[in-house]
C-alpha cells in the first residue's frame, strides 16, 4: 500500500516541479539564469524516482500488470 503513496506523491511532484519551471520561464523572458534549468533537472530525477518506484511495485506484486479487456 504505500509503494502506491509514494508513486502518487511523487506523480504529483513532478507535475508541480513542471509547473513550477514553465512558470520560470515565463517569468524569466530568456534572460539567463539557471532557475528554469535546475527545476527540470529536479523533474527529471522525480521522474527516475517515479520509475524506480513503479519497477519495484510490479517486481514486489504490489503492483499488478493487467487490462481490464485481458480477461484473465
């Protein structure tokens, strides 16, 4: 139960991380600094995070893999 908790609390980071870098940027205007950057590097290792997360819930059966078409 809390690998799911973790993977939405990380889901949810990453949205406000990508939030967070568009609205830099837009407040930025291309005048340099690295703020933009440095907030889509956070994004990219909630992201890895994210997927860790995911692999180890499915190897763990925390997670299942399965459609509802799949019949199975």
């Amino acid at each position: 139960m809390w690998v799911k908790v973790i993977i939405v609390m990380l889901f949810i980071g990453n949205l406000v991380a990508l939030g967070t870098a568009f609205y830099t940027l837009m407040l930025d205007q291309g005048r340099g600094g690295n703020r933009t950057a440095n907030l889509l590097l956070v994004r990219v290792g909630l992201a890895g995070l994210l997927l860790l997360f995911v692999v180890y819930g499915v190897w763990s059966g925390d997670l299942g893999i399965a459609a509802p078409w799949d019949g199975a």
